[in-house]
C-alpha cells in the first residue's frame, strides 16, 4: 500500500512531498491511522533546521499533533479499534510502546517515530492515540495533540497558576495563544502579550489577552510595570525559543515570580541564578507535564458543552501538497495554528 507523505531528505532543506509504500503488516502494540488533519509546531521546524546537532535518522517523516480514524490494529492494542476517531500525540499516554514504523521510498528505508503525522495514513504506538467521540470535528481534535495540551499543561501544570495572578506571554503564535486562553479560564489578570506583530495580539484579546505590548519597544519594561502598578508579573511564559528573549523573560521576573520556558531555546542562554536559590521559580516545560490521556476528554467536554471554543486559534489551512509553503509561513510568525488538511472527511 502505498501513501503521500512528506519527507525531510536533508536538513535544512523543503520536504519531499512523494508517495511512499507502508508496511504490509501491523507490529505488536501499532496503531494505523488515516490522517485528516495535522498542525505544524515548533517542533519540527527544529528537527528540519536540525538544531540538536547532525540527524542521523534521515530520510524519515515529521509531524506530532494530528487527527484521523482508526485502520487498523496490531496484536495487543486495546484501547482503540477500527473505525475509532482518535488524537495523534507526541507525549505518552496509556496503551503500549510498540517499535516505531519504517517506510520505503524508492527503495530506501523512511523512518518514523512512535508518532508522524504529515502523511495520508500513519503506524504509530498505541501509546500515541486517545479515542473521542465519533461526532467531535476532527479538525479542532488535531489541536488537542500538542496545541492545546501543552499550552493548558504549562498553565496548570507547570505554572499551576492561580486565581487573579498576573501572568506576561512572550510569543502570540499558536502555544502563546492557547496559553492567553488558559490563563482567562482561571481568571488570570492580567493577561499581557507581547509579540512583534499587532494582528497577533489582536487575535490573543479574542483569546483572553487583556492587554498587547509590541516586542520592539524602547518602552516595553516600562510599559508592563504601568500595567502593573510598578510591580512585576507574577508569571511569565515564553514560548519563542528565541535565547535573548529568554533572558529578558527570565530577567524581567520579580524575585518572587516564576518563569516557564515553553519554548525550544535556539542557542545557550545565560541566566543569573542567584535568586533561585531564593523565591525565585525557573520552570522549564516538556509538553505541559500533560497527560493526553486524561486530559483530552475533558477538554473535548468542555468544547461538546460550550465551555471551550477553537474556531479562530486556526488562522490558515493548507493541503499537503503545499506543506513547504505552510512551514514558510511559519517562520514568518505572523500565524496563529497553522492546520493541513490531509484527508477529506
């Protein structure tokens, strides 16, 4: 059988959208999924710039937050089956580890990991899949993979805000997006964003931002301590991975605040780190701490209840085939959730 996916050939390089030919036969514990939506985080742009040194796993195939229905099941799998519409995640969850999935194409080996996502059907762990209901939109469910999980994890998990605390966002693309909407589901106030770009921030107040502070600012210390009555944020997020904005993050902290890394440092950073032996709080977060499992049908409840709405978080939407041009648009920063469509539903 034989699937379009999209391939990082080489680092640095755009990814080859090409057919490839997937295994005849399901391991103990994988899970074959038709995809129809996967989002494009932060994540893979650093597996494609290749940041954490030389890949020794190319060719292989990308992508860690999707959507799609249950095709298949290996031996042992018992927490979906056939016809199941599922999440596709990266952090582990109840079920089994099963070996990751190779591919072929053009008669070389493609590997994967336990989850991939930019690719018309996927072999993933069981581990890596959580049931929902069969009319959730598979859309919105896709964001539930990464998105959505991380971003409400570092508010409640690592951060574990609290009632009326005053939290600052470094970075209003999706993660920042997501973690504005958190922070105003626990009465956070109040909710400053800062970014280089005003649309974003316009988008972030539809999402709980209070107020919006462009990143280039002279004034931009000045302006939060204004907002704040000339005290510090209690909580700060920064979710660029941008090393000098970490350091300012982590800097602009009062000595009883705390900072959260979400995102992936780009370079070393330097930090002084007398204060934390103090009152000081450093958190650095992986994945929100989440628990898909758990997690995602609470948030799919609250969504089926009209407690929780996704529908402007999707800024653009792409095919497969224009996968590069949506990776691009990334780098920009000037979108929210980027989403490609994979499959019709």
């Amino acid at each position: 059988m034989d699937m379009k996916a999209a391939i990082l050939v080489e680092s640095k390089k755009p990814l080859i959208v090409d057919n490839v030919q997937v295994p005849n036969k399901l391991e103990f514990g994988q899970v074959l999924v038709k995809v129809f939506y996967t989002g494009i985080c932060g994540a893979q742009i650093n597996e494609i710039d290749a940041v954490k040194g030389p890949d020794k796993f190319l060719p292989h195939l990308l992508g860690h937050e999707g959507s799609g229905i249950v095709e298949g099941v290996g031996k042992g799998v018992s927490r979906v089956n056939v016809g199941d519409k599922v999440v596709l995640h990266w952090r582990p969850s109840q079920g089994i580890q099963s070996v990751t999935a190779s591919y072929i194409w053009k008669g070389k080996k493609v590997n994967s990991g336990w989850v991939t996502t930019f690719s018309e059907k996927t072999i993933v762990s069981e581990n890596r899949v959580t049931p929902i209901p069969k009319d959730f939109d598979l859309r919105i469910a896709a964001l539930f993979g990464c998105a959505v999980t991380s971003a409400f994890g570092a508010v409640n998990n690592d951060a574990n805000l609290k009632i009326g605390q005053s939290v600052l966002i470094f970075g209003i693309g999706g993660m920042g997006l997501n973690i504005a909407y958190a922070a105003s589901l626990v009465s956070a106030y109040p909710i400053i964003g800062v970014d280089l770009h005003k649309e974003k921030i316009e988008l972030g107040k539809k999402y709980g931002l209070t107020h919006g502070l462009i990143a280039d600012s002279n004034e931009l210390e000045n302006q939060i301590k204004k907002i704040l009555n000339n005290k510090g944020p209690e909580v700060v997020f920064e979710t660029t991975g941008n090393s000098k904005v970490m350091e300012k993050a982590y800097d602009i902290t009062p000595s009883d605040g705390k900072t959260v890394f979400v995102g992936v440092p780009d370079n070393k950073i330097s930090i002084y780190s007398l204060p934390l032996a103090f009152n000081k709080v450093l958190k650095v977060s992986h994945g929100g701490d989440s628990h898909p499992d758990k997690e995602i049908p609470r948030y799919v409840n609250l969504v089926n209840n009209g407690k929780l709405n996704f529908d402007h978080l999707i800024t653009h939407e792409f095919d497969l085939n224009k996968i590069n041009e949506a990776i691009s648009l990334f780098r920009t920063g000037l979108a929210g959730r980027i989403i490609i469509k994979i499959n019709k539903e």
